[in-house]
C-alpha cells in the first residue's frame, strides 16, 4: 500500500498511473516516475526496500534534476561550498529521494494517477499538475515543476496538494543545519533521513 502519511510529511508523494494524458513533452518525466512506482508497488513487500530501491533508482535519475534541486535546496550557501561537499550532498539528496519512495511505496491496491491535459507554462518552467486516485479515501492533487537541462525536462520541485513546496519545505529545514554544521552536517542529516525511511 501507499504510506500517504508519510508520503505527506516528506512532500514526496508521487503518481501511480496508467497513460500519458497530455502531450506537452513536460508531461514525460511525470509519466515515467509514475510507470515506475507503479512497477515497485507491484513487486510489493517481497522485493524489500533494496529491491525497490535499485529499480527506482534509474527513474529518478531521469525524472529528476537532483544537482539543480540541491542547490536550490541549499540556498545563497551553495555559492560558498566546497566542489567537494556539493558532490556529496548531490549524492546524499539522491539517496534520500530513492529511498523515501521505495519506503513509501511497498504495494498495490488498485491505485490510479491521472495528469490534466493542460500543462502550465511560468516562465521558463512548466507545471504538470496530477491527480492520485484511490479506490477508497480522497484524491490527492500533486503538481511537479520542471525545467529543461540538456534538452530535456527535468522534475525540480514537488506541491502537495498543488500549494506546498518541496524545495522551500527543504530551504527551510536545511537552513538551521547548515547555520550550525555547514555542508558536512547536512550531509549526515540527510543521511540520517534516508537511514530512517528504509527502516
């Protein structure tokens, strides 16, 4: 099952779904992340979290523009940190967002995702907005913000319920680390975190 709770604290919900709605070319990493999912909810708890894990791990590297998302994550302090440490938290908000989903998404019960045919355009972005339908309980409206990289749209930010951000709700959290620890503590922080959701 989809642990929707969990998936709501961490603003990592993400779609299940069936057929591409919409055509705008914005709309195919969405489409992609939500075949995945799909794919690890049906291997079940029978293909553990590592099982999970390392088959979700390809579509995220896809779907995602994880090195834009930490830096925007980060803040002004990007500017002053290490090549070093920027690797490592690169690294650290990977295996954070690979884990969380395998954590979360560990079964099936028949869910579905729809995406609006109508894909926002802000600027350089475009907003392709998702709807998780489940057989029993509410819809869950998720909306994801991507950017081109290297000619292809990349997922940089994730709103629940089409209105929370990821990447402030991580601006936010990061920020008191980083003001205590600098880059290497929010390493371990997000490791930390990454350790908690494969538990």
């Amino acid at each position: 099952m989809i642990r929707l709770s969990g998936l709501a604290a961490l603003l990592l919900v993400a779609p299940v779904a069936a057929a591409a709605q919409t055509a705008d070319p914005a709309g195919a990493p969405v489409q992609a992340l939500n075949d995945g999912l799909l794919a690890i909810m049906k291997g079940g708890k029978a293909a553990g979290v590592s099982g999970r894990s390392a088959k979700i791990a390809p579509v995220v590297d896809r779907a995602f523009d994880i090195p834009l998302m930490t830096r925007l994550s980060v803040g002004p302090a990007w500017t002053t940190t290490a090549p070093g440490d920027q690797s490592a938290l690169v690294a650290a908000i990977r295996k954070l967002t690979i884990a969380q989903y395998a954590s979360n998404f560990d079964g099936w019960s028949g869910e579905s995702f729809k995406i609006a045919p109508q894909v926002e355009t802000r600027g350089t972005d475009k907003l392709v907005r998702t709807t998780l339908v489940a057989p029993k309980g509410d819809s869950t409206a998720i909306a994801y913000r991507l950017r081109q990289s290297g000619g292809q749209w990349k997922i940089i930010d994730v709103f629940y319920q089409n209105s929370v951000s990821q990447l402030a709700t991580r601006r936010s959290d990061f920020a008191g680390v980083l003001a205590k620890g600098g880059a290497k503590a929010l390493v371990t922080h997000l490791d930390q975190l990454s350790a908690k959701a494969a538990n």
